[in-house]
C-alpha cells in the first residue's frame, strides 16, 4: 500500500513524498500519512472518498468549529491504529492534537491544522 504526503522543508519549499507499507508489513505510517492529508482536505475534495475531509472554510464562516468533522474522520481512522486520540487544541486556525498507538506499540504525536 502507499500514499503521498506533503512536506515543508525549513526553506518553505513543497514537495510529494511516498509512503509505503514497512519491511514487516505493517501499514501505520501509510494511514498516519493518509489521517494527517484527511484532516488538511476540504469535503468532497477527494476523488475516491466523497466523505473524507473538513469543510473548514464553511465552519468559519458560520462561526462553527468544525469538531462534527474531525469526530468523524477519527471514527473513520480508529480502526487502523491501536488507540486514535484527536483533541482540539485552542488558536486560530483551529488546530487538533493527534496521539496515535501504532501496532507495534509506537506512540506518535503530532499537530495539525486545519486549514481555512
């Protein structure tokens, strides 16, 4: 299995990198990838799933922190990991604290924003 996922270098330039399936098989990296461009995509953005991504934009506009969304992705996730954990983290733009088990027993942590 693979994914792409974008990353900023300290100069500030973009580029594609691919994640892959690890030498034992296991998957976590792919759908930390996967979790991370989910949670940065708007709704109905994605051409392969209709309902991944927050509608980041429309929540500001109407004053609404798009939690409704995030919930939902996590339930989307939670599967593919030992324990998924999302909790917002205050500031503008809304950003989300990720705590991810891993299989293998790794825990990562990581923020992301959202994007509006």
């Amino acid at each position: 299995m693979r994914t792409y996922g974008r990353v900023t270098d300290t100069m500030g330039n973009k580029t594609w990198v691919e994640v892959t399936t690890d030498a034992q098989g296991f998957n976590d990296m792919v759908y930390v990838t996967t979790l991370a461009q989910t949670l940065k995509l708007n709704l109905g953005d994605s051409p392969f799933y209709a309902d991944y991504g927050i509608p980041a934009h429309p929540s500001i506009v109407q004053q609404v922190i798009p939690d409704f969304y995030v919930a939902r992705t996590q339930q989307q996730f939670a599967a593919r990991f030992a324990s998924l954990q999302i909790a917002r983290v205050s500031g503008d733009p809304p950003t989300y604290n990720l705590t991810i088990t891993t299989h293998q027993g790794v825990r990562l942590n990581a923020s992301v924003p959202i994007p509006t």
